[in-house]
C-alpha cells in the first residue's frame, strides 16, 4: 500500500513539472488515501499483534 502511494506520489510530482495540473491533482488525491488506508492497516496490525501476545 505504501509503496503505491509513493508511486502515486512521483507521477504526481512529474505531472506538475511538466505542468500537468489536473492529472498531478487526481494523484495526489490518490496518494493520499493510499496512505491514509496505509496508515489504518498498519494501526489495526499493530492492535492485533498487541492483543494476540497478551
């Protein structure tokens, strides 16, 4: 997950280089919630892992 918001993250960053504002937008917008969704999950393993060892 993380690892295609970072992706989303570069297309967005090139994007606005070369002065594409809608499609830089729309990715970083999809970053975003890739991340945030990244961060959920990682939070709930992280709860699970803490719960199961004790």
């Amino acid at each position: 997950m993380l690892h295609y918001a970072v992706v989303f993250l570069v297309i967005a960053l090139i994007a606005a280089i070369f002065g594409f504002g809608g499609i830089a937008a729309s990715a970083v917008g999809i970053a975003k919630i890739l991340f945030i969704i990244f961060l959920v999950l990682a939070l709930a393993s992280f709860i699970a892992g803490l719960i199961r060892r004790g």
